[in-house]
C-alpha cells in the first residue's frame, strides 16, 4: 500500500498534469480524463445514460465529452442492436496506448516524490 502525505499527493497530480500539458498527443479536461478512465477501468457495457449517472452529469454533458474524445480516437460509439435507444461506448486502441502512457507517467512522477 502506498501511503502519501497531502503534500505528496498534491505534488503527484500536478507533476503528472504538468506531463500531460506537456505531452504533444491528448489535452483532455477532468472530466473527459474520468469519463476515459471509467470506461476502461469498469466493467462493461458503458452507456451514456450510465456514464451521467456515475457522474451526475446530464447525457448531453457525456455526449459532448465523447465527441471530443471520438475525434481523438480514444473511444468509438455503437448503437445497442438490442435496444436501440442506447448507445454503447467502447475502448479504442488509441484509448488504450494513451492510458497505458498516462499510467507510465503516474509511475515515473510516483517515484520520484520526495519521501
């Protein structure tokens, strides 16, 4: 278990935030970073009704998120062939190498926290 002081932790946000200003490829918002993490941390399906209620956002707020983050590649949208009023959200490979290289980040910038 890692333990970290406030100070620490507040560091390790912003040295890794600072990291992603820096990175050349995906400027995303808190919230579209939480919506990304959501669908590839949860278990599927992910649905933008069930993405507003996780995050007690209206499911324009989600829509006009995954728009932006559809254009970068890092999620793509169908429609549920079971229920057509739903629409499933799913990873990219794109998605993946951007989160496999923001967990790269938290793990460099983690280790080198004063202790």
């Amino acid at each position: 278990m890692i333990e970290l002081r406030h100070m620490q932790a507040l560091r390790l946000w912003h040295d890794v935030s600072l990291s992603l200003v820096h990175d050349k490829s995906h400027d995303l918002t808190v919230r579209q970073i939480t919506i990304l993490l959501s669908i590839y941390l949860d278990p599927p399906p992910h649905t933008v009704r069930g993405l507003a209620a996780k995050l007690e956002v209206t499911k324009p707020v989600i829509t006009r998120a995954l728009d932006s983050m559809g254009i970068k590649g890092l999620v793509s949208r169908r429609r549920d062939e079971r229920d057509r009023r739903n629409v499933i959200i799913q990873k990219t490979l794109e998605g993946s190498l951007y989160l496999e290289r923001v967990g790269d980040i938290i793990i460099e910038k983690a280790r080198g926290l004063p202790r």
